[in-house]
C-alpha cells in the first residue's frame, strides 16, 4: 500500500464510519479495486484510532458527564459491549475471512439500508406517539450491543444500525446518537489490542501510511459526525439509506453480470 492508497483508505473511512453508510464495507471495495488479495484489517484497525480519537474529541463532555455525573449510562455501555464481545469472540474467524468477500458487502449495504429506512420510521412514529416509554434501559442496551457485534460484517454500518436499532426502540434521537458513538470506544479500543497481537505476523504495514491514513480519518470523521447528528435531528436517515441500496445494488450488479 503507498501513501495516497493510505491517505484515501482513512478519507473513506472518516466519512464512512460516522455517515451511516458502513466504513468496512466501502473499505472492502477500495481494497477490491487496489487489488488486495488478503484483508487489510491491521491497518484498517490503525484507521480506527483515527475515528476514535474524533469520537474522544467530539463526544469529550460526554465522556466526563458518564464518569462523574452519569454513571448509569455508564453501566448501559458496559452492558451493551457484552454481546458485542461474545460475538466477536465466536465469531472472529468468520468475520475475518468476511473481508474479502465483496459479494457480501453488497448484500450487507442493502441491509444496512433497510435499518436505516426502519430507523427513519421509527424516529417519526414516536414523533407523532410522544408519551412513547423512550428511556434506554438493560434490555435495549443487550439489543443495540448485539447489533453492534454483528455490524462486524463488511457492508453493516455500524453507527447506521446501532442508531437505527436505538430509533426502532423508541430511544430519543440525542440520546440514541450518544449511546451509538460512546459504545464504539470500549469496541474500537478492544479491536486494537486485539489485531496487535498479530503486528509480528503481518508484512507491508509501514509507519508514514498509518501515520497518514489515521490522520485523515481523524479530520474527516469530526466532520462525519457533525452531519450525521444534523441528519439524524432532521430525520434524513433514509437519504442515506437510498445511497447504500443504489451501492449494495450496483455491487451486486456488477458481480453476477
């Protein structure tokens, strides 16, 4: 990988991993048309500490609110990454071999597309049913970890589903935003410290291409969150929902024509 692969894989993964139109998935095509024949993860995992620390930067009021004031939803978090963990954990290898596989992406980014049209329905029926009981509690936080775990999949977007899934419940929007992107910390950190474990194994990862690649997410993920929270208050999910059913479609256009 040279330095202008590095820099466009952390532009799409800023953008993408915040805009619900799933990071891994168009990650897996870029790599598809680089003409990678084995899953970038290490370094795809190095593009997450650049959207990491956008989260730590952006979110960083929240972070202090949960360990000081609100340490409730603390525990929600923590509860959230249970299931999150256990599928990552039985299912690891499965994932790993999914990154390759661009025909799933495709049918991923169509289903990812589907969460976002019902997490769009969601948002307006509890608009329209206000006394709705929104409050994110145990059960919804097992739900949206869940969901969180499967987003593992190329193609799945994480944010979009996890919002999408919180919206389904009835959570309200700020909060359900806020839960998504908090719970992505202990997930991204966890992740890192697993693919470490393989930096002796794996060749072709060089300093000025991390270096890169994570910068550029970082920048362009504080700007990704600041327009999906934008599209999530003006109930726009579904706009990106139409993109990622137009892609997941054309992907799969392409592979069985």
């Amino acid at each position: 990988m040279n330095l202008l692969e590095a820099i466009l894989s952390g532009v799409l993964q800023g953008l993408t991993e915040f805009l619900p139109v799933s990071s891994s998935g168009h990650l897996v095509l870029l790599h598809y048309y680089f003409g990678y024949k084995q899953p970038q993860l290490l370094f795809d995992t190095f593009l997450h500490v650049g959207t990491l620390l956008a989260i730590l930067v952006y979110f960083r009021k929240d972070i202090w609110l949960i360990f000081t004031k609100q340490r409730y939803f603390l525990i929600l978090i923590l509860i959230g990454c249970i299931p999150t963990g256990i599928i990552g954990f039985l299912f690891e290898p499965f994932f790993r071999q999914a990154f390759v596989n661009i025909k799933l992406a495709g049918f991923m980014l169509i289903t990812t597309a589907i969460f976002l049209f019902c997490g769009d329905f969601g948002a307006r029926l509890r608009e329209h049913h206000p006394e709705t009981r929104s409050r994110l509690g145990i059960a919804k936080a097992l739900i949206i970890g869940t969901v969180q775990g499967v987003s593992a999949l190329p193609g799945l977007s994480r944010s979009g589903i996890t919002i999408s899934t919180a919206l389904i419940c009835q959570v309200r929007k700020r909060e359900a935003v806020r839960y998504s992107f908090l719970l992505a910390i202990p997930v991204i950190i966890g992740t890192l410290i697993f693919e470490l474990n393989n930096l002796g194994s794996v060749k072709g990862i060089f300093i000025p291409q991390v270096i890169a690649g994570s910068l550029c997410s970082f920048l362009t993920g504080l700007v990704a969150i600041y327009y999906l929270i934008k599209a999530i208050i003006k109930d726009r999910l579904s706009l990106f929902g139409i993109y990622c059913f137009l892609a997941g479609a054309a992907v799969l256009i392409k592979v069985y024509i």
